[in-house]
C-alpha cells in the first residue's frame, strides 16, 4: 500500500515541481520539492515501524501505530526546525506541499481500496 502511494508520489512530483517552479520560481520548485519528499519518507518509516510490528507481534500493533506516528511527528518537526534556521527554500511551500501530499496520497490509496469489481458485484434485486 505505502509502495504504491510513493510511486504515485514520484508520478506527481514533476507535475508539482513544474507548477511551482512555473508560478513563482525555483525556489517555490525547491521548496515544493523538499515537501514532497519529507511526506514521501514520512509515509515509508511508519511503514517499516507498523510492518515490521505486525509481522512480529500484532498485539502491539496499536502501542506501534503511536510510536511511528510520534517518530515521524518528531523527524518531520526537526526537518522543519532545520529548514527554518538554514533558510533553506520558502517553508510555506513546504508545508503545505508536505500536508497536502499527505492528504491528497492517503486520499488517492482509501478511494482505489474499495472499487467494485462487476463480475463479483452482488445482484440487485429487480422492482417489480
């Protein structure tokens, strides 16, 4: 799952890099960029933290899904810190590119998680 919201991500990139790069320079593409992949590594550590706790023991699944949860908090809050103090590119970019990543990707997988499939689908009653 985490697999294909990253590709889907690397698919978008370019498109967003060129928009923003396109509306207001390299660095908003810089910055747009950097969003993107803190998102991108925010979604794959929770899931080596929650994959690998489910493989070992699901009892902790819940006490895991906290731990990866405050671990990317925390990564994603000392980038940002990072960012900020080096200057580095224009941090509202970068924040709403790494909220709305995360969004539009968790979005993106939930909404293909459900298709109905028309051979298996179930027959509906006719009204008479």
């Amino acid at each position: 799952m985490v697999r294909r919201m990253v590709v889907r991500g690397l698919y978008v990139a370019p498109f967003l890099i060129a928009a923003l790069w396109i509306f207001n320079g390299a660095t908003w593409a810089l910055s747009g960029g950097i969003g993107l992949a803190m998102t991108l590594g925010n979604l794959l550590l929770a899931a080596r933290i929650i994959g690998g706790i489910a493989d070992r023991n699901p009892r902790l699944l819940l006490a895991g899904a906290m731990v990866a949860f405050s671990l990317g908090l925390a990564v994603l809050t000392g980038i940002a810190f990072a960012l900020r103090a080096l200057d580095f590119g224009y941090f509202p970019v970068t924040g709403f590119t790494l909220i709305g990543a995360h969004m539009v990707l968790v979005l993106w997988e939930a909404a293909g998680a459900y298709k109905l499939n028309p051979k298996n689908a179930p027959v509906q009653p006719q009204k008479t």
